[in-house]
C-alpha cells in the first residue's frame, strides 16, 4: 500500500510557523520530518511518523506555491487563492526575506549576480546554512537590488513600499543593496571583525550625508549612489594635512567637539596628526571607483589599525 | 423580452506574461451570453489593463437567464496569428434574478483557465433588469429560491413544506463526441464546463416551475449531481423539497431566532395558536393557507402513470377521516391517518431536509434505503430521458414501500447517489421512515385541530422515538420496551436514521463519528455478468457493513446513529462500503448491552482463556468510552424497573429461537443470520479478523470530537473560528496481497490515518470538532482507492460548558436526574411503577432488519436490495408541565452569564475585511446569518500535459482544489456576501497518466451564499430588546430553527 497522493486544502490556510522555519533554512522534506521527531513532537500529540510525513509534505506543497507571491509581496495581498489572515502574511513576508548575518556578511558588497554555485556552495559550508538557503538569500538580495537599483526617492520607502518589509529589515536591505552597488570591499581578512551591525550602521550614514539626496532632496534623488561632488569636495580635503595652520585649526575644532566624550581622548589628542592624515588620504583617492570599493579596508588600515595599536578601547567611526 | 442583463468590464490585474520580448500583455475581454458577444477595446503593454468599459447590455428571454452563464474571456492581442485566451470566468446570473437576494454582482474574479489554473483576476460588475412577466405560459421560473441547506434557512419560517421535487436532464458528453479527436484539451474542456452550466441552469428551471406549480416558493435541500457515464452521456439530476417559505423580516421576530433558538423552538408550535378552537394557523400564514387549493400533485410529475398501482398498495384513508375534531381513538392513529391522506396525495412524500421545524417529525422508523444495478446505454433522444426517469422513479417507488412497511407514510432525510464504473452502475436511494405531522403540509384543514392535541400528547424529546408501526403487527422481529422518557409508548433498542438528531432530543453525553469500511474482491466481467456478479454481492456488504455498525455503535456504549450515510462503490475488480454515521445516546432509548464473545469450540482451555481476555478488553474499551463521551445514564431508570440487567449471553439465545421461529418474509435477513447482533462468535480468523478491527479503532485525541451531523450532540458552546477543509487521498495496492482481508485493511488503514494526519493538523485549535465530516471513496482505477473528506472542524469553550449554554433538553435532563425534582414528576412515576411487573430487558439490545429483494426479475439485470432498521429507547421523563416550570426556574441564571460570554468572545471578528468563510454546516458559530444571496453551484475541470512540473498528482490536485475555494471565495464576495453555508464537493473525479505526464480533475461544488453578521456585533442592537431576549445563544439550536 503506498500513497499516491495526499493533500488538506483549508479555506484558511494552514501555516505551521516550525515547519516554515524548517523550510526557509532549506531543510528536505525528511531532514524537516527528522528534525521535528526530534523537537518531540510525536510524544506530545501521540501522531506518528508517517503523520508527520504526510503533514511536512503538505506543508512544503503550500510554501513553494507560495513562494511565487513571496517573490512580489504586493501581490500576496490581493491574490485570492490562498486566505491567510493579514498578520499571517506579514509574518510570512518578514519571514521570507529575514536573512542570516553570517551569509550576508559573505556577500555583502560583492556582484550580486555573480554568484555561481560554486560560490555558494563555499559559502553554504562555511556558515552551514543549507545551500538552498543560501540560494534564497541570495536571490531575495537579487530581486530587491533589481527592484529597487532604477528607482528614485528613498531606498529605505522604496524597499518597503514593494517588498512590505518591517522598517528594521528595509534599513538592513538598504545597506545590502547599497553596499552591492557601489561594490564596497568587505571580504578581506582586516575587516572580518566587522559584523553586519556595523556595515548596516555605516551605509545608514553614509545614504543618508553621502548621496545625492543629501544634497538636494529635490532632483534626482537617488539614494543607490555616492554623490560625485561630494567626492570630489572630498578631495580638496587634502588641505587639512598639506596645510599646517589648517591641520591645526581642524584639530582644535575636532577636539573641542570630542573632549568629555571620549575616554581616550588624551590619545586621540597626540595622535591627531597621524590620524588625520590617514582620514584625508581615503577620502581625497574617492573619486576613484576601485579606491570607493577599499573604503572599508583604507579606513580600517589607515585609521582604526593604528588606533588599535595604541590600545583604544572602542571603535570610532 | 423580459430581461436586460447589463455587464461593465472595469480592470484586470496581475495578468500573465503573454509576450516573451516585452515581459507585458495586450488584453482584451469578450463578453458572451447566449449568441450575442460583446468585446472590449485592447489594453496595450500592460498586466494591469484598465478597460473600464461601458455597459454591455444584452436582451433576453428570462428563461436564458436561468439557463445560460455569463461568459467572459480574456484575451491577449496579437496582430499577426490568433489572439491567446488568457481564461475565462463563468458567471451564474441567478442569484440577481430574485428579489430577495443581491441586486448586483461586482467583484475580482479569478481568471481561470482550464490548462494552466488561475491567470489573474479581472473586476467586473453585472445588473439585469427584469420586466414583470404575468404569463401563465412561460417556461422560466425566476423568484424561486434555491437553497443547499437541508433545513429551513435561518431567517426565514416554513409556511407549508410541499414535498418532493425532483428532475433530470441528460446529453451527450463532449469528452465523447467525435469532434474531441481534432479539438484541444483546452477546447474540450471548456465545452464541458459550458455543457454543464447550461444543463444546471435548465435544470434549476425546471424544476423552479414544479414549485410554483405547487404553488412554493422556495427549494430546501437542493441537492444537485452529475452522472458522468462516458459513452452513454452525461446525466444532471436534482431533488429538493419545496416549500412556501416566509422572510422572518421584523427585528423582534429575526432576534429571539436568533439569540434563544432553544426557546423558541419550544414555544412557536406551540403559542402560535392560541385559542385552539379557531382556525389559525399562527401569524402571517392563515389566509394564504386556506386559499390555496389543493393542487393534484401527480402533476408536477413525470412518472406519475406508473406510480398509480403502487399507491393502491396502501390503505386509503379518506379524507373525511381525517377531517376536524374526531374525539377519542388512540391519537396516532389519527394523527397517522391525517397525514396519510394529506401525503398520499403525492406520488413520492419524501423530503431532503435533515432538520426539520419543531413539531415537524412525529415518528421515526428507521433507515429505508434501496439499490439497483443497471447496465448503461446510450441516451437516444436527450429530450426524453426515459430509461432515467424510469430508474429512479422504481427506487423510489421500493423506498416508498419500505416506509409503508414500517408504518410510516414519509420518508425523510432523503438522499439519492450513483457510482459508476464502466458501463455499470450501481443507483442508490436511502432515506429514514418517519411519521409527519400534517400541519406543514399542504392540507390546510386539518390544521387548528391537531395542535392542542399535538401539544398534550407528545412529549418532548422522545416522541420522535416511538415507533409507528404496530406492536402486534410488526414488520420485521423486533424487540420493544416502554419508552424510558414517558414509559407510555414503545421504543425500539437501537434507533438508525439519516437525518440530524433532532434539536429536542434528549441525550445523554457527547456522540462521535462512527464508521463501518468494508472491501469485497469481484472478477473482473464484461456488462451482464459484471452487473449479475454486482448485484449478488451487494446484501453481503449490506450486511456486513451493517454488523460492523452495530458493534461499533455497541463498543461506544451508545444506542443510535444520526446522519447515516452508507456509500457503495463500484470498481473494476472490487466493491467498498462506507458508511459514516454519527452515534449518540439517546435517553429515551434503553441502555444498550454489552458485546459477548463467544467460541464455538469451549473445550480447549487456552482457547476459552484467549476469548476470556479479548472479552475483558472489550469490556474495557466500553468503559473507556463511557467515561470519554460522558455517558453516564441515570441510575434511577434501573430501580424503576426494577430488574438487573439480565445476562446478555442468555438473552440472546432467547431472542435467537425468538427469531428463528418467526416467519421471515424476506428473503435476505439483514438480522446476522438468526443470531443475535452483539454476540460474536469467533470460531473462525475471519471473525477473529473483526474484532480486532473492532478494537483498533483509535479515539480521537483529547480535545477532539467528530461527528458527519452538523451539531456534535452535547457540545453547544462553539466559538467562532471555524476551518473548513478537504482532503484527498490516494492509495495505490499492490496487487500481490489482494485478499478481502488485506483490502479491509488497507482501506480501514487509509481512513484511520486520514483521520489521525487531520486530527494532527488541526491541533492548534484544540479543543474542537470536526462537524459534518463527508467521506467519499471512489476507486478511480484497477488498484486505487481514492477517499475524499470534507467537513468543518470548530472550535468550543471547554469551561463555558458547564456553566452557561447547556441546551435547553439537557438543562431539564440535569433537573430531572436530581432528587428534588423527582418529586415533580410523581404523575410519571406513579405511572412507571407499574411497569415493573414485566421483566423488561432494558440491556437487550439487537437490530432486527427486514429486506428485501426488490423482486425485479433478473432477466432485467437489476436487483434492489435494501433494509429498514430499527430500535429502541430508554430514559428520563419530564412531562410538560415540569418543562415549563423548569424553563423559567433556568432563566434568570444563564442569563447574566450569557451577556458576559458575548462581552468576553475574542474580538476577532474584526480583522476579517474581505474573509469568506466556507462551512458545510448550514450555520456560522457565533454568529447570524442575515441574508441569503443564492445558490452556488460550479463546476470546474482542470488538465495537465506537465504533471511532474506542477509538482506531481499532489500538487496539481492541491492547487486545483485552493483554486476552487478562490473562485467559490470570489464569487461569493462579488455578490456581496461573506460566507458559504452548506457547502459540498459533491464530485472530485480525479484522473492520471503519470506515462504521458498527464491528469485531469473534475470537481464539482455548491453552496448557499450568505451575508451573517457577528453576535457580538448584534449585541448593539441587542440591548435595545427587552432581557428576554438576551439569552445565552446556542447555534446548536440554530440549526433547526
């Protein structure tokens, strides 16, 4: 006796929040099946295996057909074929393009296109996210990017107004997307440290004062890329290290704004000059489209490093 | 010219791709009704067109109204080859053809496509504008409602049930006209689906004007099904009963409806009359009742020649006898010879309704039901559906007799269904022998004098138990006791029926769902011999399926069955019986006995020690069910009588010689050949084979219940979340181990594990029930077995049952089980003390069936074979007058009780913007249904060339089934309602060919479309009304109201 097929239909619905989990985290049907023996769930309803066979299957049947409306969430709102209670659709959604660090951390700032199966499949045995997870972060970064690369007012709106993200996911998408199109370096050994917190932190500033938006909110506003006068302002900062009266009068204002805020600020004080310099210097090489990608490394070995090396106790950026 | 329909094509979204270079679609929509076809302008490069049309006005007769559907497809522009169909939406304009219900449909549409499912959705709005036509002549029935729900429809109150409708329309399939061989899947499909709306349409037409011949208005229990008999055609046919209906429209009469069903259910029949000597019939319904005339019934029928030397069968009782206030003679005799004359009238008195009016049902019988074999032919002439009309006329006219055979002159809960499998199929009738009472009938006369007896003579809760037939006389061995309610009338042991338990029983505990699953192997055979070898297997599986009933009802410690259902399947090399059925028990009935085991070999001493232990284990399991569903008799009925209960093996030997002795009549005895029902012998594996199914049998985990009626007797206090769903399974056997007992097993094995993966899914709404559970089983091929299910599973309040909304008959039972109150019912026991002198077996228990075979010659290929059942009753009695006192005593106290529980319901009634709730029940927990907007009644057909791409048979048959429920959804929404009662799959005809990567499903489902409002929103207008009405709300009441 074997089964040929078996389907539930509900009028509403049926998600079971575990085995969805199971099955973004790319698990196979009997992994799942496994994996959820071992949350003893048997013992506590008294169903066996093959119940929780036959239920995982099912379970799987509905995310994949859902998977498609996952893609454009905006249509999971009004499709009829599915009822789901909207704040199940939400959950869904968020759940969806909910991502793991350690994988975004891989990709962060590399081509997201590129991403052959090779790639991922390094990826997936390094963090030990499952290969199919990894394909899905990798292309809900994709279908984001694309959406939102052509777009103009604000990335963050943007994102949520056609992925209908929680606002703290769309900032995270932002920074992925962000980081993506202007190709930021982020792979090297020096800024491993770094976790996502802290490149989501800085791409939030610097959508925020660096791209054309912040200049003028009126035209053009394009959040995706640096604003290309600003850069070039940027370079006429190399006065600040050429210029001894200048380098002096910037550190005066720079440690009238630091003093009582910052515990070492003693060190920050002798180290000034140095510090400065190494400042200038990545930011004067940022016209340069390959110097904008080593932001992170520059800034790291030219800034933090020595500040390391003196001992400070906490990261200044 | 009486009809203008008016359609507006407004937008399209999420339209396929239909051009690969530009990613974009260019649609536009063709608007066809009858021949005349209208088109929209093309919305360039866009899968969001915004057409916003004008207005399509067609003109047409009413009669196409009623038979064709609005047919809108989409399509995609293409300048140089054929334009692409995107899909099509059908749309059945009935429901804006009558007053009462919407007045215009508007709404996203899936479009749906019988290759590919759903392509998107399109927003149209469609009016019609009907002229007043008076012509006598005229062939459409517009005005005549239509109803799923097999009972009468919240909001509205029966003024006269009419009876019996019935018709059938036939035509050539177009899977098997010659022209399928060049046309596409798609293309063949669409005719179908159009062929079938047509032949619904006319049919609904047809049988529209039967009612208003009968001077109806409405059809109750529209039951409508498509016979798919390959070459030999396709075959719709429809029954219902029809019915004068009222639209309860004050708020004063709509409230208490709705807020104390229980109570008024008790009062109306009851109140309604006050002064018994006029003739009113109660508010709104004496004129009309006396004007009309009586119509002779044999009209609106077809068969109506042939049915004239049956009816001679039955006694004549004139209607003179039945006139006004005859004094004295026994009351049921009377009453029986009323209503007689007033049903005999009509060439078949059934009806579909499970649930009726109080005071509706008098009598119940037992379970009449018939089968006939017959071999298919081609359908000549569609026109004359002859050979048909024919079939079904000589099973109801068997059905008809059986009833007479058991002293009723009725049959209610009336179904009908076929199988097919090649050119055989087998026709199927059943339905439960009742007595009526006529005041709801057509008879105006009789009315005014019934009711003040009716209300002295019949004790609540129990009267339906009695038996109509005659003790001296009786059909069939049978053994009876004193009514354990009002100890004046006799009861039989066990009661099987197939309609809803009725709303004032008394009953003690809670019931369950009971099934019996039985395989038998048959040869392969060609036509005749297949047909011979069918029909001489069918009394064994009636039979068997019957015992299996019984020992199962047995072990459960209860003594009736509700909702009865029993399906018989035809496949090529096998047959299958299932029977579903709700068991209870009842306190009118005695308790039933044990189950005895017996060997027939008692020397061998491991032997006797083996049967000891299988005998204490079912023992043990009674006692275990006892205490799961609560049943927990009243000791006091025993000391009455005042005898132990008698040792059951011994009584069956009596009862055995009882038996033997008595002249049977028929020929195939559906009492377990002579011996008695609850001993077993298990002298051979096969036997030993049964029990231990018997004893496999799992419960339901806790928190769970099951019944196939719609309410779960002694559950009542139901929240509203509710979870409708189906569920289909195939399994494939091997054809190695194909013994009947493997069969068995892995057929029993399907059900159980089909129920145990359901109770698993739906555990997050412990605790709950599943209502109406429907299983259907179909053997699509050689060596698969297909199970379908659809029920309801609905949450209740597990503390909430103690306190408050106990129905109104276990309220008093509660009362009556205490001492104080026993001593109001003195009169009672004053009169039951007598009773002790007998030696009543009130533990006996046994089913005695009569059958027979239909007598139809062989020569015609057919026989009819068919059982009546009985039983018996035990209980409590609570006299009238004790009801009352009792009734106002409860009142104050659940009172306040029960505004907290509507104050205290979760609130999540409000996030449901947009929601349509589908539910095979004919009621919304926890909430009103304040308008009907028409039937709902589609049929979809989806194929696939690309079955492992869609996920295999799974999940093409998992998406065509959530695509159903969206279009069923939509529909629904368009008409502005927000939820779907009584709704049924009725086919799920499922077809693969995994080789060429193909399948093909047909699916087929109807329902009432429903606008209900929240109780808790009701509240507001609620506390306007004076207190009374703010009684603890029960929709277990509901359901007969």
């Amino acid at each position: 006796m074997t089964s040929e097929l078996d389907i539930f239909v509900g009028n509403t619905t049926l998600i079971d929040e575990d085995v969805y989990r199971l099955w973004l985290d790319g698990y196979s049907v009997s992994d799942a099946v496994v994996l959820r023996v071992c949350s003893g769930i048997l013992e506590q309803t008294g169903a066996t295996a093959a119940v929780l066979q036959s239920d995982t299957m099912d379970h799987y049947r509905t995310f994949h057909m859902l998977e498609r409306l996952l893609h454009a969430p905006p249509k999971m709102l009004h499709q009829l074929i599915f009822q789901i209670p909207p704040s199940r659709q939400a959950l869904l959604i968020e759940s969806y393009y909910a991502f793991d660090e350690a994988f975004v951390r891989e990709v962060l700032g590399k081509k997201l296109f590129k991403g052959t199966k090779k790639d991922l499949d390094d990826i997936s045995t390094k963090t030990g996210i499952t290969l199919k997870s990894c394909r899905r972060h990798l292309d809900n970064f994709k279908r984001v990017f694309k959406v939102v690369e052509e777009m103009r007012g604000s990335l963050v709106d943007n994102i949520q107004q056609h992925f209908l993200l929680s606002d703290r996911l769309a900032r995270d998408y932002a920074a992925i997307v962000f980081f993506a199109n202007n190709r930021f370096e982020t792979g090297k050994k020096k800024l491993h440290y770094l976790s996502f917190g802290d490149f989501a932190f800085c791409a939030e500033l610097m959508i925020q004062n660096w791209t054309l938006r912040a200049i003028d909110s009126q035209v053009d506003d394009m959040d995706m890329d640096l604003d290309k006068e600003f850069l070039q302002d940027l370079k006429e900062l190399k006065v600040l290290v050429a210029d001894k009266d200048l380098l002096d009068l910037h550190k005066s204002l720079v440690c009238t704004a630091l003093r009582g805020k910052l515990g070492v600020f003693s060190e920050m004080e002798a180290n000034f000059k140095n510090l400065s310099r190494g400042l200038v210097n990545v930011a004067a090489k940022l016209t340069h489209n390959k110097d904008v990608r080593d932001l992170f490394v520059d800034l790291v070995e030219k800034f933090v490093e020595p500040c390391r090396s003196d001992h400070w106790p906490l990261n200044e950026y | 010219m009486p009809g203008k329909l008016k359609v507006k094509i407004v937008a399209g979204r999420h339209l396929p791709v239909m051009d690969r270079a530009s990613d974009l679609t260019d649609a536009f929509v063709e608007v066809k009704f009858g021949n005349t076809t209208f088109k929209t302008d093309v919305y360039l490069k866009s899968l969001n067109p915004q057409w916003n049309s004008e207005w399509f006005k067609f003109e047409v007769d009413d009669e196409d109204l009623q038979d064709e559907p609005l047919q809108i497809t989409v399509l995609d522009h293409d300048t140089y080859s054929a334009n692409d169909a995107i899909g099509k939406v059908y749309i059945d304009i009935d429901p804006l053809l009558y007053s009462e219900a919407a007045t215009v449909i508007s709404g996203w549409f899936p479009i749906y496509d019988t290759i590919h499912g759903i392509r998107g959705e399109i927003n149209v709005v469609v009016k019609v504008d009907l002229f007043n036509d008076l012509n006598r002549f005229r062939q459409s029935s517009c005005g005549v409602k239509f109803f799923c729900t097999t009972s009468i429809p919240k909001c509205y109150r029966a003024v006269i049930i009419h009876g019996f409708v019935e018709e059938l329309v036939v035509n050539e399939d177009p899977e098997y006209q010659w022209i399928d061989r060049i046309r596409t899947p798609r293309a063949s499909n669409e005719a179908r689906q159009r062929l079938i709306s047509l032949m619904s349409g006319e049919l609904q037409r047809k049988i529209g004007l039967k009612v208003l011949e009968m001077r109806g208005n409405a059809v109750v229990g529209y039951l409508q099904c498509f016979d798919l008999e390959g070459e030999s055609g396709l075959v719709v046919r429809a029954i219902g009963t029809a019915c004068t209906l009222d639209k309860l429209s004050s708020p004063a009469a709509l409230l208490p409806a709705c807020n104390s069903p229980s109570r008024e259910m008790k009062e109306i029949p009851f109140n309604e009359d006050p002064n018994p000597n006029t003739h009113s019939s109660g508010p709104s319904t004496p004129l009309k009742n006396q004007t009309y005339s009586f119509s002779p019934s044999k009209s609106y029928s077809r068969q109506s020649s042939s049915s004239d030397t049956d009816l001679s069968l039955t006694p004549k009782t004139g209607m003179g006898s039945g006139s006004a206030g005859k004094e004295g003679g026994p009351f049921k005799a009377l009453l029986r010879q009323q209503t007689q004359s007033a049903l005999e009238q009509r060439e078949f008195p059934f009806f579909t309704l499970t649930a009726f009016p109080p005071g509706f049902l008098v009598h119940v019988g037992g379970v009449v039901s018939a089968r006939s074999v017959k071999l298919l032919d081609r359908i000549h002439n569609p026109d004359e559906p002859e050979t048909r009309d024919a079939w079904w006329a000589e099973i109801r006219q068997e059905i008809k007799s059986h009833a007479k055979a058991l002293g009723c002159h009725a049959v209610v809960g009336y179904s009908e269904s076929t199988s097919i499998c090649e050119e055989v199929c087998i026709l199927s009738a059943s339905g439960t022998a009742a007595v009526l009472n006529p005041r709801f009938l057509q008879d105006g006369t009789v009315e005014g004098c019934l009711e003040p007896r009716l209300e002295e003579n019949l004790p609540a809760g129990c009267g339906f138990c009695h038996i109509p037939y005659d003790e001296l006389n009786m059909p069939f061995p049978a053994h009876l006791t004193y009514c354990n309610n009002c100890r004046k009338q006799k009861v039989p042991d066990v009661l099987f029926t197939t309609i809803d338990l009725p709303v004032d029983a008394t009953v003690i505990g809670k019931g369950c769902l009971i099934q019996a699953r039985l395989c038998r192997l048959k040869k392969k055979a060609q036509a005749e011999a297949n047909a011979t070898a069918i029909s001489n297997l069918l009394p064994f599986m009636e039979y068997e399926v019957h015992t299996q009933l019984m020992n199962k009802l047995k072990l459960k410690a209860m003594n009736a069955l509700f909702g009865l259902r029993i399906q018989i399947t035809v496949g090529e090399n096998m047959l299958m019986g299932l029977a579903s059925a709700t068991g209870v028990y009842l306190a009118a009935l005695p308790t039933p006995g044990g189950i005895q085991i017996a060997g027939k070999t008692p020397n061998d001493g491991s032997y006797e020690q083996h049967i000891s232990h299988m005998q204490k284990k079912i023992n043990d399991t009674i006692a275990k069910n006892k205490e799961l569903y609560e049943i927990n008799p009243p000791e006091i009925s025993e000391e009455i009588i005042g005898s132990p209960i008698p040792e059951p093996r011994q009584r069956s030997r009596l009862l055995r010689s009882q038996s033997e002795s008595s002249d049977e009549v028929t020929e195939l005895d559906l009492s377990h050949g002579k011996k008695d029902a609850f001993v077993l012998e298990i002298d051979d594996t096969d036997a030993m084979e049964d029990v231990h199914s018997l004893l496999t049998d799992v419960p339901p985990p806790s928190g769970f219940y099951s019944c196939n009626t719609e309410i779960m007797p002694g559950i009542n206090n139901w929240t509203s979340e509710i979870q409708m769903f189906t569920s289909v399974r195939v399994i494939r056997l091997s054809s190695l181990n194909l013994t009947n007992q493997a069969l068995n097993k892995n057929f029993n094995d399907l059900c159980e594990n089909l129920l145990k993966s359901l109770y698993f899914k739906l555990r997050s709404m412990i605790p709950c029930c599943l209502c109406h559970v429907n299983f259907t089983v179909s053997l699509p091929e050689d060596e698969l077995i297909q199970v379908t299910v659809t029920a309801v599973a609905i949450t209740f309040d597990k503390n909430q049952a103690l306190q408050t909304t106990k129905t109104h008959a276990e309220k008093l039972l509660q009362r009556a089980s205490t001492d104080n109150e026993e001593l109001l019912q003195f009169p009672l026991e004053l009169c039951s003390d007598s009773l002790p002198s007998h030696p009543f077996p009130p533990a006996k228990e046994h089913l005695e069936s009569a059958s027979s075979n239909s007598g139809i010659p062989a020569a015609q290929r057919d026989r009819c074979s068919s059982w009546i059942e009985l039983i018996k009753l035990k209980a409590q009695t609570i006299r009238r007058g004790s009801i009352k006192t009792t009734v106002t005593v409860e009142k104050a106290s659940p009172m306040g009780e029960g505004n907290f529980r509507n104050r205290s319901a979760p609130p999540c009634a409000n996030s449901t913007v947009g929601v349509v709730k589908m539910t095979p029940l004919s009621f919304i927990p926890g909430a009103k249904i304040t308008k009907y907007l028409g039937i709902i009644n589609m049929f979809f057909i989806r194929e696939t060339t690309s079955l492992r791409e869609e996920g295999g048979v799974s999940g093409f048959l998992h998406a065509f089934i959530a695509e159903v429920f969206a279009m069923v959804r939509a529909h629904v929404a368009a008409l502005g309602g927000n939820a779907v009662v009584s709704y049924i799959m009725k086919q799920c005809v499922f077809m693969e060919n995994p080789n060429k990567n193909q399948a093909q499903c047909l699916i087929n489902v109807s329902g009432d479309a429903v606008v209900f409002v929240r109780e808790s929103e009701l509240e507001v207008v609620s506390a306007q009304q004076p207190a009374a009405n703010c009684q603890p709300s029960c929709p277990g009441g509901e359901v007969t109201t």
